[in-house]
C-alpha cells in the first residue's frame, strides 16, 4: 500500500536582513511529502513556485536538509540542463546553493525549474526515519520543527556578553536576533553540527552556580540543566563529554569546537572564553518567536519518510515444523527474505515458515511501491529439541514392609535417570496417573512414598526449560528375589580413644559377603541406609561408604539394599548388616607420688578397672617393667600402663608421674657468708644440695622460706636447716658469722661484762689474738678470739669509758691470714 510522507525542504536565499517599505519578500511555496525507496534518487518537490508581486529575481535560493541529515550519506544535486543556474554543495551544513552563473541574480523561472530537478539520495542501504528539507531565500538556516532561522556570525575571541548584544541587534527580514536557546535534538544539529562555525549559545549560570538558565530569546529564565558534569536536565541539554565541569569561572555555554568530543555538543567557558579549541569563534543567532516579530513566507518544507519495521514477533516451534513469524510496517508492506541467500520469499504482515529441524533466521522489510531496498530486520525461527526420553521403562522394588502382599513403596525420583538415559540435569520431570494428566501437566503425584497399589504405571512427563516435552511410561513392579532369612553380617571395631561407643567403619568391606548372597554376573552393586524407609524409597543413603561413623552408641543395625545397576532393579532388601564398638579397658593409676632416693621403693598399682584385662607397665624409656597390676619402681619418672581386653581392644596409655627427690647434702662448701660487715648475710648454692626441691631456714626448723639467701645476720654462731618440699627430710648445718659488740659495759651486772669477736669457730687456728688500743694507739692488751675477752682493765686498773680500737689477726687452718679492724666503746 502505498503512503504519502511529508518532506520539509527549505531553500534559503543570500538576501539583504531587511527590505526596504516598499519592497515586499517573496512567498515561497513548495509540496512533495512522499515514500523514499533507499539507494534511488527522488525530487525533493512535486510542485514549487515562488510568489514575488515587485521582483521577478533573486541572487539565490538555499536548499538544506535541516532534519534527519546523515552526512557522508546524503546529498542533494541538480539534475537536467540549467545553463543559467551554479550549485554549491556544503556537506558540513548539508546544504545546497542555488544561485546565478558569475554572481548576477537568476530569475525566478529559472529557479524555479532548477529546484523542481534537485533530488535527494541516500549511499547507505539502511537509511530510516524522515528527512526535512527547508527552502529559503536568506542565508540563515530554516527548521520547520520550530519554524525558527539560525544564523552562525563568524568573530574571533567576541566575549559572550559582547555576542548577546550583538546578536539582540541583528534582524533578519523584521525579525529580531537573540543568542540561539536550543531545546530539541534537531535544533541542536542544525545549530551544532551543521552549523557553519561554532559559538556562543544563550546559556548561562553566572546567576547561580550549577543552575543553568536560557539568558535570551523566548525561553529567557528556563532552567535547562542542575548541577555539573553529573546534573540532570528537565527538559533538554547537549553538554560534552564530562561538561559542565566549571574550571575556572566557566558560566557561559559554547557550542564545542568541531575536533573536541561529541560533534556539535556544549561545553561551558568564562565570559572570554580561553585559547585554541576553546577561544570563542563566533556566536549563532536565533531569529524567531519574539514578540512583535512580522509573519512571514520566505521559506517553505517538505519531507521524506522512509518506511521501517517497526515490531517483529519471533517464534518458535518444539521440534521439527512449520513456525509462524510476525513483523508490522510503519509504512507499505512487509516482504519476507531468505537471509541467506536474499531470496524474496513472501509478502505480508505474516510469514509461515516450511517446515524446519534447525533454528532459522528469515529478514522482513518494510517496502512501499515494490521497493526492494531497505533495512532488512532478522525475524528468528527457534526449534527446540525434544527431550530424548527411553519409554517404556520397569522400575522394580523389594516388598520389604512386613507384608508379602506384591505392593511396596518406590521412590519415583529413581525414574528420572532410567527415562532420560542418565541425563535427567536441567529437565523439569513430574509424574502423572494418565497420559492426559500427563501432556497437560496436571494432577502431579508426589514421587515418595508412592506405593504400586494405587497405580502399577505412571506417566512420566520430561520438560526441558523451552517447554517442550515428551512423556514416558513406566511400569512398576515388585521384585520376587530376597536374602535367606535372618542373614546377618557383623563388623566389629573397638572404641576410639574418646569412651563413647562410636567409632568409623569402612561399610564396603562388607559389601562382597552380600553380593555373594545372589548368583554372579548380574551387575549388583550394595547400598546402605540408616532405616527401612530410606531403603525402600532409596533416600539419605550413607555416602560415603568407607568413612561411615555409627549413630547409635556401641550397636547399631544398618540396612542393605542390593540392586541392579543395569536397570535399578531391587535384588534384597533389610536389616543384614550390624556394627559394634567394644568398649575400650578403663582404669587409674594409684601411688605415691614422690619417691626419696633415701627411702623405700614407691608402689604403684591398677586401681578401680571397668573389666578384667591384660596390663603391661613400661618406664619413660618404653621399657616393659611389669606384666602384673601393680610395680614397684626405685627412680623418678613417667611410669605408663595399658590394658587389653578379650576382643582386643587396648586403652590408650594411662600415665603416672613420680618425683624423685632426697633430703640436702649440705656442707660449707655449698654456703656463702659476707661477715664483718654493716649487713652480714648467708648465700646457699642449691644446685649441690641435690635433686629435691629445698626451703631454708635459718636459727629455726619451723619457719621456712623459699630463697636460699639471708641478709641482715648477727654476728656469732648460727643454725642453718634445708628442708625438702617434698617430705624426703632436713638437714642441718652450724655456720659462724664474724663481727664484734659495738660497746661493753663491765658493771659488775652480768650483762656485757666483756668484749671480744665472734662467730669464731674452729676453722680458725687457736694463734689467732686480738690486739686492742686506746684512741690514742697505746696497746692496751691482746686476747685470743677464743677466749673469754677483754674485761676493761689494764694492768688491774679498771680504764675510763671511751671508744677503744682493735686490729683482729685471724687465721684459718689453712694458714690464711684474715686481719679484721674496728673500733667499739667501753661504757661505765
């Protein structure tokens, strides 16, 4: 069928901005909205006149492609003989002069049959949608959409401020002038990318930052864009790539230079603008819409509408067959493709395929007039494939529910590998009581327990995730095989070193004794399961067999299910296979536990043992030392026994630590002693005391403490005792600490009636004296240290109280020589 298409052409004629009074313009008319058939030329007119009552030529008439231009793809040229006419063909803007040979004006005669042989064509084979083409006689370009003129005025480095007054001081034929405020995409491809330069535009937000408003024209105030690089419009915007990005006072909007980002896009600069790509070229003004603007005639459209699919619907068919593809036309009728080899094969909105066993991709064009080129739309033919089913299938079971009636309960899941071949994945499988329950996918039953007393068949319907399907039949039957009667297998296993009565069993070691309880050469294989149910239904089996660890502490009974693994048929089904875990041997160690390398032998012995058992008793070295449930052991260390019972089942080693200890060897050359001074003290070395863990007291065998030091010792004879922590004794040891009475008092009150040193002891030798002398160093007198001591007289006399020195030789047995110095008072 064949449709009309409105094609707006515009013809735009250099001519002065304003006419004089007396001058009137010209009225242009033109038609020809028509159908486009791609790669072929057309007239972009039918009829086209130009009405002028006070001239009868003109300098120009411009032809532009203001809507839909593609270019690299569309053009427009003269065709025929025009001696009279030159053509100009300006890609960029997608327009086409008209104008007289040598510059002189042509007449409208001539003009008017030229424009009547200029035809549009398109080089691409996908061409779509509409094209307008605006007519004029000025130089500004025409869009119908808005009905608006456009005009780029070429001024190097113009401020936008600059370019607002001077585009508000511009006319054209009584219109007034305005930076351009774009609002639609056409308007922003006539004004962007077809322009002749690139410019200011009328936006700005110099009022408030982030908020960008029409500053000029009809749309002053409108608000076309919030925020920056990441705003939004609520209308229409045209921003480059990451624009507006605001760098540096940038907030006025520019039309972007043709090599920068989205051809024909905005991007925003400061009022001067900035250098190279970015320094202002000029500015585009907008000439319509203001008030008190005079209507007129001086431009005309027209419009070409290629026609497209719109809507197509796929289809598709399980298994092989004929499909049904749909497609619907903006225009004209759809014809049906071979896509591969481009043949035509029909006409009309519907296609019905021949019969296919592939997926088929066919092509639908939208064609007006027989038009056989055009954007050709891929319509797909789908064949899914039938799920591969086996049918009929047998699906057998043991009767093992106590009653030999024929009828047991089947796991129906079971059937999902036999009737797919073992390729059951991605199918959605349901059972059913009829074949039209079935096909219908109604009445589903639910696969367990699904006994063969309600039905001996059901109908398997197997449904991939295209919904396609295919059913199958199985037939259900009770098998008539069976172990012997009150066949028992047992494995036994001790308990682990944790006494609770599981332990983990290896099932398969089983499962050739009952294998052997059916003939050979029947493809058998054995599964366990924890309850009757589970065996009949073939559910929760224990997996995986060789690591299996009982439920039921100590005994517990498994159930064997044997099969076949040709076809799943049940052979014997029951209680047959039992586990136990004996107990392992428990008991204690008793004893004492420190042994006194000075006392008797400690005795260790089994105590409190939960059977009778088998005992072996080993040293720290892993010696056996005794078979017997006690041992006597003469050494400290870690003493093991183990116990094994009659089913061979052995404890883990119980441990028994004894402590060796013994009472001190002690001796002076184990005591270090710091005499004669203001803080005397005693230092024991413990490591020769021996192998117990020792306390120290000194002067007392009651009061203990835990280091082998004491400071703070007078002088004179003392008792140091060691004792053992661990009860093996004390030892004793007298110790002498030098130093000497700091006064003496010879009153006659038997206190302090003499002085001399002490803490002598016999390892000094009886030639040792102390000499004593006045402060002025007469000698007094010398006494032995082992005597009874000075008794404040000299010669008989008793001696005035006063401080007296002294010089004290000690030598020890050995022959060392130890002189020892003071001084002390006499009092009276």
């Amino acid at each position: 069928m064949s449709k009309k298409i409105s094609v707006l052409i515009i013809f735009c004629v250099q001519a002065i901005l304003t006419y004089g009074q007396a001058n009137v313009p010209p009225t242009i008319v033109a038609d020809g909205n028509q159908m486009y058939c791609p790669l072929s030329q057309i007239n972009v007119v039918t009829n086209f006149d130009i009405i002028d009552p006070d001239d009868t030529e003109i300098e120009a008439v411009y032809i532009q492609i203001s809507t839909g231009y593609d270019m690299g793809n569309d053009l427009l040229s003269l065709t025929g003989a025009h001696p009279n006419i030159v053509t100009n063909w300006d890609a960029n803007q997608g327009k086409l002069t008209l104008s007289g040979v040598g510059g002189v004006n042509v007449s409208y005669t001539d003009l008017i049959a030229a424009v009547l042989d200029v035809v549009y064509e398109s080089t691409s084979d996908t061409v779509s949608g509409e094209k307008y083409f605006s007519f004029t006689i000025g130089d500004a370009n025409y869009l119908p959409s808005t009905g608006h003129y456009y005009q780029y005025v070429a001024d190097l480095g113009i401020t936008w401020t600059d370019a607002r007054q001077a585009a508000e001081n511009s006319t054209y034929f009584g219109l007034q002038g305005y930076l351009a405020t774009i609002t639609s995409t056409e308007e922003a491809q006539l004004t962007g990318e077809q322009a002749a330069g690139a410019g200011w535009i009328g936006g700005t937000d110099f009022e408030t930052e982030g908020v960008w408003k029409w500053a000029t024209g009809p749309e002053e105030g409108t608000v076309f864009w919030n925020g920056g690089i990441n705003g939004s419009t609520p209308n229409f915007a045209f921003w480059n790539t990451n624009e507006p990005n605001n760098q540096g006072n940038e907030d006025y909007a520019h039309i972007t230079a043709p090599d920068v980002g989205i051809t024909g896009s905005w991007n925003d600069l400061p009022n001067g603008g900035s250098i190279d790509d970015y320094e202002p070229k000029g500015y585009i003004v907008e000439y319509g819409g203001m008030p008190g603007d005079p209507i007129l005639d001086i431009s005309a459209s027209t419009m070409i509408t290629i026609p497209e699919i719109v809507s197509v619907t796929d289809n598709s068919n399980c298994g092989s067959g004929t499909v049904m593809l749909e497609a619907t036309a903006s225009s004209g009728t759809v014809i049906w493709f071979d896509a591969d080899t481009g043949v035509q094969l029909s006409v009309g909105d519907t296609f019905v395929t021949p019969v296919l066993n592939e997926t088929t991709t066919y092509l639908a064009m939208a064609s007006v007039d027989g038009c056989l080129e055009g954007n050709k739309v891929p319509v797909v033919a789908t064949i899914y494939s039938l799920p591969t089913v086996q049918s009929p299938v047998t699906l057998k079971n043991c009767d093992e529910d106590g009653v030999a009636d024929g009828f047991t309960d089947f796991n129906l899941n079971e059937l999902d590998d036999l009737v797919t071949n073992n390729n059951s994945s991605g199918f959605d499988i349901t059972y059913h009581l009829s074949q039209n329950d079935a096909e219908f996918n109604i009445n589903q039953q639910a696969a367990f327990p699904f006994n063969n007393a309600q039905s001996a068949t059901v109908y398997v319907r197997i449904e991939g995730g295209n919904g396609c399907y295919e059913v199958a039949t199985a037939n259900l039957e009770v098998s008539t095989t069976s172990f012997q009667d009150g066949f028992l297998h047992t494995i036994e296993q001790c308990d682990d070193d944790v006494a609770d009565g599981f332990n983990t069993f290896n099932l398969s070691e089983a499962s050739q004794v009952f294998l052997d309880q059916f003939p050979s050469g029947q493809n058998l294989s054995v599964h366990y399961y924890s309850s009757l149910n589970d065996a009949q239904l073939e559910q929760n089996e224990i997996l995986p067999q060789t690591n299996y660890t009982n439920q039921t502490a100590f005994l517990e009974t498994i159930y064997v299910r044997v099969e076949s693994d040709d076809n799943g048929d049940c052979f014997g089904i029951g209680p047959h296979l039992r586990l136990i875990v004996h107990p392992i041997p428990e008991f204690e160690i008793e004893g004492e536990t420190v042994y006194c390398s000075n006392g008797d032998p400690v005795v260790l012995e089994i105590v409190n043992p939960n059977g009778n058992y088998q005992y072996e008793w080993t040293d720290q070295s892993g010696t056996v030392i005794s078979n017997l449930t006690s041992v006597e052991v003469t050494s400290g260390g870690v003493y093991s026994a183990t116990a094994s019972s009659g089913f061979n089942c052995s404890s883990p080693p119980v441990t028994f630590l004894v402590l060796e200890s013994s009472v001190a060897d002690l001796d002076m050359d184990d005591i270090t002693i710091t005499d004669f001074t203001s803080n005397n003290t005693i230092t024991i070395d413990p490591s020769g005391l021996g192998v117990g863990d020792y306390e120290y007291g000194l002067n007392t065998s009651v009061y203990y403490q835990d280091e082998p030091y004491f400071d703070q010792v007078a002088p004179g004879e003392h008792i140091l005792f060691v004792r053992d922590k661990n009860g093996c004794g004390v030892a004793a040891l007298e110790i002498y600490v030098l130093g000497f009475p700091k006064f003496f008092s010879p009153n006659d009150d038997l206190y302090n009636q003499t002085w001399n040193i002490k803490g002598f002891s016999e390892s000094y030798s009886s030639r040792s004296l102390v000499h004593i002398f006045d402060r002025y160093g007469k000698h007094i007198t010398s006494i032995k240290p082992s005597g009874i001591g000075w008794d404040g007289t000299f010669k008989g006399k008793q001696l005035p109280k006063t401080d007296y020195w002294f010089i004290a030789e000690m030598i020890k047995l050995n022959g060392e020589v130890r002189t020892l110095k003071g001084h002390f008072s006499l009092l009276r």
